[in-house]
C-alpha cells in the first residue's frame, strides 16, 4: 500500500485569521490527511467546535481526509460536553489522544488512537484494536528497533503512523508553563501563548536551545526530522507520516516530504533543503533509541549532537 502524508494538529494557539488562512493554503498542499482541534490546552478558545467542522467540511471538499482530534488532558465538565459532540459528529473520524476518549468511541465508530495513549506492546495494540482502532500513532520517543516487532505482530487491518517531523511534544502537565513565566495564574492566563505562535525556547546556561514550553506542554526545542529515514519507514510497512505544523514553511516542508516519498527528491538533499525551513536544526535521535537531541546520519555510523552543530 502506498504511504501517505499527514498534518498534525496545531499545537500552538494561532488566532483565529492565521489559521484560516494556514488551512487555505494547506488545501491545496499535497496531504492525504489533516487533523483539526484543539489538543493541548481547553482554555483555548478561539476556534469552537463549529468553526473546527467548517475547516473540516472546506479541506474534506478539497479531496482531504480529515480527523478530528480530542485534547490529551480532560479537566472539566465542559471539556468532557466537548469530547462527546467530537465522538458524535457523524461525518469525521476521530483521533482518541486519552482512554476517556476511546470509550466513548468504542462500539460507536472506528478511531485513530493518538500518540498519547502509550503503546509499547503487541498486547496493548491488541487491546486497543479490540476497541476500534483503525490506525495508531506511534509514541514520539519510540524507536525502529521497538517499532519492528510490533509492525510484525500488529492486529489485521491495523494502520501505523509515525511522527515524522516537528517539535517533539513530550510532556503535559495541569499546571501551565506559559503562565508561570509571566507570573500568571492559570485561571487568569490572558492567553498569553498567542504570543509565542512556535512556543517559548528554553536555554540551557551555555545558551544552547533545549526544550520549548507551549502552555501545559513541553516540546522539544529541536525539530524531529524523519524525511532522512524515508528508505527504513517504508521498509517497516509504515503506512502514515505524520508532519506537525508550523507557522512559516509548512506546505514546503510538506512538499519536500512527498517529492522524498515519491523519490523524486533523494532523503539526503530533501534533508538538506529544510535546513533554511526549520526554527531549529534537525534530530532524529529517538528513532534509532539514542538520546532525542542527537542526529544520526545513518545507521552505524557515529552521531553528532545537534547542540553542537
């Protein structure tokens, strides 16, 4: 089966005008698959659930798949009255980033069971296909060596999608970072992360960018680049590359990811040319289950942190 593309979904919290005009262009993109919502923090409101569905109607019309993604930390009433009109919509599939998520759907409708659900073993694949999952997205810290058994052991039917490219993200929190900064109560953030549309970069004393906090998230501060390992993901029967927006170069990134996919462009000059895109230099050291800053250039041969590139 021939691997498609996917856009994420916005991490950060844009405005209202950004991302209409972000998912203008993204129509015309050459992406298989698009996942919408709000999925780190609920006092992001900006874009209600109508205004999510109208995306979704305007890109389903433009030959898109779309996905409507649930956030990853339910804390209230109204984000649980939300979960349930996502689980309900009738006309999207759902991507389930938390278990709450997945019974709701469960024995309603097939499902996308998100990188948060923490999925390591064929026992826990099994299980969550048991309950509906047509596709998984694999943990961003997984590695190909962990992943191999598992594609080779996975439920018939069962998709895989892999993080391919973006900041990492890598921990949530119900305390938010953002707000902490600017000596804010969560309650009273004054949505202050629509000032920082790529997040906040953390440094370490030497200067060197670490991680990035984005609200109740932390990111990696480096940017996870797989389009090097095109050869590997697709010798892994990889079905889905997953590519998580940002705001400048997105519909290049995903151009240069396609032209890779489709061999037009070779791993390494696509690598090479998305150089001048990133906000940060590239790592992919998760994958090959070393330490996620560093950058292998191919298996076997010796990694350089990207740090010190």
């Amino acid at each position: 089966m021939k691997m498609k593309l996917a856009l994420g979904p916005v991490l950060y919290y844009w405005t209202r005008e950004k991302l209409q005009s972000f998912y203008e262009g993204i129509a015309a993109a050459p992406v298989d698959i698009v996942y919408l919502g709000e999925t780190v923090c609920s006092r992001r409101h900006i874009m209600r659930l109508s205004d999510w569905l109208e995306l979704a109607n305007m890109l389903s019309g433009a030959g898109k798949k779309v996905v409507l993604s649930t956030l990853t930390l339910i804390e209230s009433e109204s984000d649980l009255k939300t979960l349930r009109k996502i689980a309900e919509n009738g006309d999207f599939a759902v991507e389930a980033n938390d278990m709450g998520a997945v019974h709701l759907l469960e024995g309603r409708t097939p499902f996308i069971a998100g990188p948060y659900l923490n999925i390591y073993n064929p026992q826990t694949l099994s299980m969550i296909a048991s309950l509906g999952a047509q596709r998984w997205v694999i943990p961003v810290e997984m590695s190909r060596d962990v992943l191999q058994p598992l594609q080779q052991s996975r439920p018939v039917g069962m998709e895989t999608e892999v993080f391919s490219y973006g900041r990492l993200p890598l921990a949530f929190s119900s305390r938010c970072f953002t707000a902490r900064f600017h000596n804010l109560p969560k309650d009273d953030c004054r949505f202050l992360c629509l000032d920082d549309p790529v997040g906040k970069t953390m440094r370490t004393r030497e200067g060197k960018p670490f991680l990035v906090i984005n609200g109740i998230q932390t990111q990696s501060a480096l940017v996870y680049n797989l389009v090097g390992e095109m050869d590997a993901l697709r010798e892994l029967g990889v079905d889905v590359l997953r590519i998580s927006p940002q705001p400048e170069h997105t519909a290049e990134i995903v151009g240069l990811f396609r032209d890779c996919m489709e061999r037009r462009v070779n791993p390494e000059l696509a690598l090479q040319q998305m150089e001048k895109l990133m906000p940060e230099t590239a790592c992919n050291g998760y994958w090959y289950g070393r330490a996620g800053l560093e950058q292998m250039v191919h298996a076997g041969e010796q990694s350089a942190a990207c740090a010190e590139r």
